[in-house]
C-alpha cells in the first residue's frame, strides 16, 4: 500500500526529516494511542545500539539502502540504531474497547524513517517515509509512504481496513506541523477517525 502527499510550498528537507525523526510526534499521531514507552535495546544482541551490523542482525532489518545511510549509533540510551518502543493503544469496537499492546522500532535514515509495528496475532506493518523531489519538477518536497503488510490471510481484509481508514491522517498532521512553524494559519488538524473496528480485531497502527 502507497500514500504520497506534497508538502506546504517553501517546505525544506530539514524541516521534513525533523518531523519523522521526531518519534514522540510520529507515534501520537496514531488516532487510537494511549501511551508508548522506550524499551531497552535486546540483550541477546550486545552491541546492538551501537554498531550497525550488529543491529541489522539483531532485529532482521530489510535492505534500506535506497534510504540513504542509517543515522543514530552514538549511544544505547538516546540514539541508538534501531530505537524500540512498547505502545499501547485503545480501539473501539460495536461491541467494546480492545487494548492492543504493540512493539515498535523506528529506524532514522538519511532519507526518511522507517519503522516496524508487531501486533497482536501476528500482524506486522513495515513502513518506509521517505522524502522525495516532486516528480512535476516544481522543486516542490513529496512525502511517500509505503506499506508492507504481514498477517494471516484472516486479518488482511481487517488490517488494511484500519489503515485505509485513516489513510492520509498522519501526512495531514505533518503538513500542519510544517506549516505552523512557517507561521501558517489554522488549528492543527484532527486524524481522520477511523471507522469501527469489528469485535476482536487488531490494531492496524498508523505509524508506522
């Protein structure tokens, strides 16, 4: 799955990297988060925060290279590698709420970000944002954001749901990001709510 968006006129790169490097802003701009939290880096794997290799191995990361060059590595506890999150989330239903505990890793790259959602039953969301010229020559900045989903052939139709459902939200809240710190006018939007989810299923985070 695909979604691009062209951003404010005058937007620089900086500012674009800044807001997705910026995972505090990314991950609440999930509709549905309740609280997230940085977790420690996997013991297993010593070495891991800080020396690239390593954290490719330890976390399985697919090849990034048309993402440019991997940013972070001075310290396990500020910037590591790979930086891990546990979020909690609090989705409707027509029957009640679910609470839907997800492991996240955000991976900062020269490019853009890249992260990882492993959720309940097994549902993985790989996504790549990355900061791109605009393909009309304009000198204008696209954000492209592209979706990898894992599941059980069950889930599918309920993932991408959830997903579509919000589809454009947090490009919404980055743009009015952008365009607050140009001084533009106007509240900061609201994420697209997304539609209900049926009883027992699973959390399609937006983030990702």
């Amino acid at each position: 799955m695909q979604n691009t968006s062209t951003l404010p006129e005058g937007t620089t790169r900086e500012q674009l990297l800044a807001a997705l490097h910026d995972h505090d802003f990314m991950i609440k701009c999930d509709p549905h988060h309740v609280k997230h939290s940085r977790v420690e880096q996997p013991a297993k794997f010593p070495g891991a925060a800080t020396d690239l290799a390593i954290a490719q191995k330890a976390f399985d990361l697919p090849d990034l290279s048309h993402m440019g060059k991997y940013l972070g590595g001075s310290s396990a506890e500020a910037d590591p590698y790979v930086n891990v999150y546990e979020l909690t989330d609090e989705m409707p239903n027509p029957v009640f709420s679910s609470t839907i505990n997800s492991r996240l890793e955000y991976v900062n790259l020269e490019k853009g970000l890249w992260t990882r959602v492993n959720s309940p039953m097994g549902v993985v969301l790989e996504t790549a944002w990355i900061v791109v010229d605009a393909a009309d020559g304009s000198g204008a900045l696209e954000l492209h954001q592209d979706i990898v989903i894992s599941c059980s052939r069950m889930l599918v139709g309920i993932v991408k749901g959830n997903i579509e459902a919000n589809r454009g939200g947090i490009h919404k809240l980055i743009r009015a990001r952008i365009e607050k710190e140009m001084g533009g006018p106007g509240p900061t939007p609201v994420v697209d709510v997304p539609a209900p989810t049926p009883a027992g299923g699973v959390t399609a985070e937006a983030l990702a």
